[in-house]
C-alpha cells in the first residue's frame, strides 16, 4: 500500500534552516526499509512527505506513517 510519512522535527532553538533539519529523512526512510517497514523507500510505497518544525527542550523527530 501507499502512505505518506509526517516527520515532526524538534529542535532546541530555531538556528537551523528547515532544509538543513529535514535533510535526515533520506537516512530515516533507508533506516525503514533496512528494518523491513517498507520493501523499498521509492514513490511505489511513500507517495507524500509533510514536515513540521517545533521549538522543544531536546532534539528529535516524530515519524507518522499515514496509509492511502
């Protein structure tokens, strides 16, 4: 089946540009395959990506898979 993946990013402060944050999703969706989540990270499987931005007392990323 197809799904959208939503990454909510937190970061400590807001220093750093949105792109150079959400760059990690390329090693986050390998990390997904490698695991067995996905049996490939192309459009087949992951036809949308949403990101957010939050300002938090630590860094980390939430990962939503949404089915379509």
């Amino acid at each position: 089946k197809q799904c959208r993946l939503k990454f909510v990013w937190h970061e400590k402060n807001m220093r750093r540009d949105g792109d150079n944050v959400a760059f990690a999703v390329k090693f986050i969706q390998d990390a997904m395959v490698a695991r067995g989540v996905f049996p490939n990270d192309n459009r087949k499987y992951i036809n949308g990506l949403h990101h957010e931005f939050v300002v938090d007392d630590d860094y980390f990323v939430e990962v939503t898979i949404e089915e379509l």
